[in-house]
C-alpha cells in the first residue's frame, strides 16, 4: 500500500484541539485559516476544508450546498442573524442547532466557512465576522510591536469602528463581549493595544490627538456600566487628550470633575499635576506639586506613592 508523501509523518491535529502554536486558541480558529481567506482553492487532499475553497464558490452555489445539508438559506434571514450576531460560528452553530443537518468528514467546516464568506458578500460595509476582525486585530498587533505607531491605529482603528458599531443598539459589557468572541481574541487586551498605540502616536502627530480623544470618548458611551477604575481611567485619558490637543482650560474642567468624582484616587491628581509640570503646558509648577502632594497624601498602594514621589523629585 503506497503512503501519500505529502501527509506521511504529519500527526492530525483536531480542528477543535488547542493551536500547536501555543496562542491557546482552537486550531480551527487559529492557524488552520491563518492566511485569512486564501483566494487560491487550496487541494482537496487537505483535511480540513478552508476559507478558499468555500470562498471560491459563488453565492447561489453555496446556498444549494447548504440546502443539500438541511440547512434552508434565506438571504433577509440570514442578515437578521449577521445583525444579531458577533461570528460566523455562531450562525454556524446556530443552523447545527435548529436543522438536522447532514454533513461529515471535511464538510463539518462547510456551514461555518460558508456563514463566514456569505457575511462577508451580504452584509453591509463596517459589518464584519468575528474572524475577520481577529485578522485585523493581528495586523495591527503586529504594526504596534513593529512601533508604527500611526498605522497600529488606522488598522485598529477600523476593527474599533466594526466593533462601535454592533455595540450600537444594544448595552454592551466588556464581559459580554469576551464571551461572543471568544477563542477568537480578548476584547480588553484590544483596548488595550488600540490605547497604547493612540498615546505613542498622539504626542508625535496632533491628529492622532483627535482620535484618541474621540477613541476615549466613544469607549466611555459604549461601555457605561464598567467598574470604576476602568471609568476613572478613561475620564482621565480624556482630560489629558485635551491636554494634548492644547485647551487647557477644558483639560483643567475635566481634571476638576474626575477629582469631584473620585476624590479618593490618587492618579486623579498625578494626571491633572502632568497637565502643569510636563509638556508645553509646563507653566505651573507650583500647582503641579501641590496636587503630587495630594496624590501622595491619597496613595495607600507602593506603585502609586512612588509615581507620585518621582515626580515631586524631578522638580526637587
């Protein structure tokens, strides 16, 4: 019996088994269609079906694949479930769930690759599949650990609009949404990144001030029933966005409102004292040390008193 050399000493790996990779996210979700949607119909020896193969098919054969398997399509219902939901694998477990269907070996993939490619031709534009936001978010992952500052946010940036957007009519949490994506990737730890690239890019290019200020804004509308740090947070990364665009007055305004707010947060007062000891701003360094005096006073926690105590040395 001859073996197929192209598959010989290769050990199957389970679509739903941990990545080899060591992401911790399932293979299928993973590596398995980590070229992001091939445009090339890879060969029909692979086991696994992929995004190529499905995606070169069009829109009415799909459909009649689907119909094959017991799952009726139906175009106005089918974008009723892209709204309502966050991945194409959801729709796909959907249909699994409320249609017997009937399909084995490598056409197990078929329903969820198919809701994933026909949400990409059907639905409307800033309204992308979980799996394709993961792609986008690794690009930008990769532009923030390469240090481009300005193109980690253009692509962020674009994921965040898509994700805005699906938050718009509905009361979102950030444990909401880990649990609608997950296996794909962390809600928090995107914010997260977007963040960091915004605060790099903001202080080399005052457009990018903008955006991080409408960034922190909208963050702060989408997700209002958060804990309190993660509010103070972005009330603060607001005041100083204002800082940064050059109206102190309203950075001062929002400064004042976070100290009435969270009197008792010593990051409060190390924020508004930067707004006065640092960058152009620099004009007051009296005030400045008078509110590192009073985040000092308020800091119980090692890392804040010293946050706090550098700064008053600077001056010192």
């Amino acid at each position: 019996m001859k073996t197929n050399q192209k598959t010989a000493g290769k050990k199957k790996i389970s679509r739903n088994a941990p990545c080899p990779c060591g992401s911790g996210k399932k293979y299928k979700k993973c590596c398995l269609n980590k070229e992001q949607a091939p445009k090339a119909v890879p060969s029909s020896e692979g086991t696994f079906m992929t995004y190529g193969e499905v995606d070169a098919l069009s829109t009415s054969q799909i459909a009649d694949r689907l119909q094959e398997m017991g799952i009726p399509f139906s175009q106005e219902q089918f974008l009723l479930q892209v709204e309502e939901m966050f991945t194409a694998e959801r729709i796909a477990d959907h249909w699994w769930n409320q249609y017997p269907v009937q399909a084995e070996g490598r056409n197990k993939d078929f329903p969820w690759l198919a809701a994933w490619v026909l949400w990409e031709r059907l639905a409307p534009d800033k309204n992308l599949p979980g799996e394709r936001l993961m792609g986008l978010i690794r690009e930008g992952a990769a532009k923030l650990q390469a240090r481009d500052w300005r193109s980690a946010c253009d692509i962020f940036l674009s994921a965040w609009e898509v994700l805005k957007k699906k938050c718009r009519n509905r009361s979102c949490t950030l444990d909401y949404l880990e649990k609608q994506f997950a296996g794909l990737f962390f809600v928090n730890n995107f914010i997260q990144d977007l963040g960091l690239a915004l605060d790099n890019a903001a202080v080399r290019d005052p457009i990018y001030a903008q955006k991080r200020l409408q960034f922190y804004q909208e963050v702060l509308e989408t997700f209002v029933h958060e804990d309190a740090d993660m509010i103070h947070q972005l009330r603060r990364a607001v005041a100083d966005s204002f800082g940064l665009l050059g109206d102190y007055a309203r950075a001062d305004e929002e400064f004042s409102r976070l100290a009435h707010d969270f009197p008792a947060n010593p990051w409060t007062y190390i924020g508004w004292g930067d707004l006065y000891g640092f960058g152009p701003n620099a004009t007051d360094p009296i005030r400045a040390q008078e509110l590192y005096r009073k985040a000092l006073e308020l800091a119980e926690d090692p890392f804040d008193r010293e946050a706090a105590l550098e700064r008053l040395e600077d001056f010192s």
